[in-house]
C-alpha cells in the first residue's frame, strides 16, 4: 500500500512538471522571438517594453503574432492621440494652433480609421504588402500632423506624435520580418 501511495505521488509530481513545462517553454520562446524581433527594430527598447507588457495577456507564438499585436498597440495609441486632439482642438486659442489642431484631427482620423483599420483587416488576409504600406502611411500622418506646427511656439502633440511614428517602425520591422520569412529572395 505505501508504494502504491509513493507511485501516485510520484506520478501526480511528473503530471505537474509536464503541465508547468510547455508553458515556461512557451513564455521562454515568446520571450526570446520578441528580443529576436526587437533587436532588428530601430527603437530596441520601445519595442521590448511595448510588446513585453502585452504577451502574458495574449496567446503569441509566431511572428505574425507579434506583427498583429504591434498593429493593436499603433492602433490604441493613435486612438487616444486622436481623442487627445478632439479634447485639444476644442480648447485651442489663436488661429494658427487651431488650424494646426483642426488638421491633426483629421489626420488622426484618417490614421485610425482608415490606415490601421486597412492593416488590421490585411494582416488577417496574410497581405503583408498593404499591412505595410496602411502602416507608412499612418507614420507619414503622424509626422505631417508634427510638421502643422513648425511655425508654432507650442507643439502640444510632439510626444505623442513621435511615439505614434515609433510604433509605426517598430511593426514596419515586424512586416518585414513576414515579407523576408515568405519572400526570402527580396531585399527589404
């Protein structure tokens, strides 16, 4: 009787180090394609705090499972830009500053509804070529949306902006990574 309760001992610890296993595996691999990812990024960083933060609530085990997940977190930081310009736009004074804001508002707009929203649907259709241009286009959006206040003493969204362009590069270097991983012959 005392082997019989040492066997299922022993065999309720094995069942446990096979369950834990696969899962330290899987956050040790997710861990090591997300360096792997973010060192061929230009904001290294940026990108493994952004992406870090996100993976224990996600199921990534690819690439692309990276690439759409860095397209969600664009997408949820040019959403609050875009309310930050409604809330901004709105309390604005002087004439230059408000046309800056009203400009922004409309290129915010175009980037969250249009660009990343194209970019999303595009990656779920594995069309990496136009995930990657919605997603230059939005970068190039955010920097026109900077450049509207050149002339201006302020820059109210200069942070905001540029984290919004880093972003863009850092999922432009992840599409990349797909476009290399389905076309290796081509030089990105």
């Amino acid at each position: 009787m005392k082997h019989t309760i040492f066997s299922t001992t022993n065999f309720l610890q094995m069942a446990m180090f096979i369950i834990l296993i696969p899962s330290v595996q899987s956050t040790l691999s997710h861990t090591s394609l997300l360096d792997q990812i973010c060192r061929q990024s230009h904001h290294y960083h940026i990108c493994t705090m952004t992406l870090r933060s996100s993976i224990n609530h996600r199921s990534i085990e690819d690439i692309a499972g990276f690439a759409r997940l860095a397209l969600e977190i664009v997408r949820a930081n040019a959403s609050l830009t875009l309310e930050h310009v409604q809330k901004g736009y709105i309390q604005t004074n002087g004439l230059e500053q408000n046309k800056a804001m009203k400009d922004c508002l409309a290129l915010y707009s175009l980037i969250v509804n249009v660009h990343l929203r194209e970019a999303l649907n595009a990656m779920k259709k594995c069309d990496y070529h136009i995930v990657k241009q919605r997603v230059y286009a939005a970068s190039i959006q955010a920097e026109t949306c900077e450049n509207k206040f050149k002339n201006s003493s302020t820059k109210p969204l200069k942070d905001t902006n540029r984290y919004v362009q880093n972003l863009c590069i850092i999922a432009t270097s992840i599409i990349n990574k797909l476009l290399f991983q389905n076309h290796p012959t081509f030089a990105y």
